[in-house]
C-alpha cells in the first residue's frame, strides 16, 4: 500500500479493525496512485462499494446449495429408480400382451391349417375308399358272372 495515497477528503477515520466496521452514510474518498517517475491519476471510489468489496458476507444461499447437494442427488437417483421401475413393468407388461396375442394368433393360423390340410386329407380318402369299393364291385361282379 505505499504506492496508494487515501485522501478521505477532511474526514479522519479509524480504519482499526475494518472488518467489523459498519458504514451507514457512503463516504466518497479518493485514491491517488503515487508513481514518483510517471503522471499521477486520481479515482474516486465509493466507500461503501470499496468496504462491501474488502468485507464480503458469506452468502448463504451458495451455502446452503452445497449443503442440499447429497440430498438433491439421493431425490434424483430415487426418482430415477422409480422412473426406470415404471417403465420396466410398463415394457413388461407390453411385452406380455404382444407374446399373449401372438399365441393366439398362432393357435389361430395352425388351426386353420389343421382344417385344411384334413379336409385334403378326407379328399383323398374319399376317392381311394370309392376306388377300392369300386374294384372289389367289379371283382365280386366278374366272379359271380363266371360261376353262374
């Protein structure tokens, strides 16, 4: 501070303990850098300003941020959990009903197949059964007109 001339403009003040010093009314005073090879400048600065700057209060609110960190990130990892809980048994229970309408759907199709695949099946039947009464038929007829 040897390079800084304060000039409080007539006014003495006890500048002892600072930090605990209350100013009410905002004192202007001048500060005059004294640069003994150069030209000298002069600021005016509030004091207020300059004691709000040197004596900072703790600001609570940053402190209580800090504080409240470990219990925002417990309330975001719950509602995270409980979020991912949701739409686990939402995806489930998509899942469930998609499989339960694909058997179905399944049952269905094989059904229908099963119908007719027999009646192909029965068809066929039909015409080797006919054939085979036919055949005999004619045996049996051919036999009988021989013997008679």
């Amino acid at each position: 501070y040897r390079d800084v001339n304060i000039n409080l403009e007539g006014r003495d003040v006890q500048m002892a303990d600072v930090q605990t010093t209350q100013v009410i009314k905002d004192t202007h005073m001048t500060l005059t850098p004294v640069n003994p090879e150069g030209q000298q400048q002069s600021s005016s600065v509030s004091f207020r300003f300059v004691s709000n700057m040197l004596n900072l209060k703790p600001d609570t609110s940053i402190d209580s941020i800090f504080e409240s960190t470990p219990r925002i990130n417990e309330v975001v990892k719950v509602a995270v959990r409980l979020q991912s809980d949701r739409l686990r048994d939402e995806a489930q229970a998509e899942n469930e009903e998609f499989l339960n309408k694909f058997n179905e759907n399944i049952q269905k199709i094989i059904k229908e197949q099963v119908k007719v695949q027999v009646s192909k099946i029965l068809q066929k039947i039909k015409k080797t059964v006919n054939e085979q009464l036919e055949a005999e038929v004619l045996t049996r007829s051919s036999n009988s007109s021989k013997t008679s």
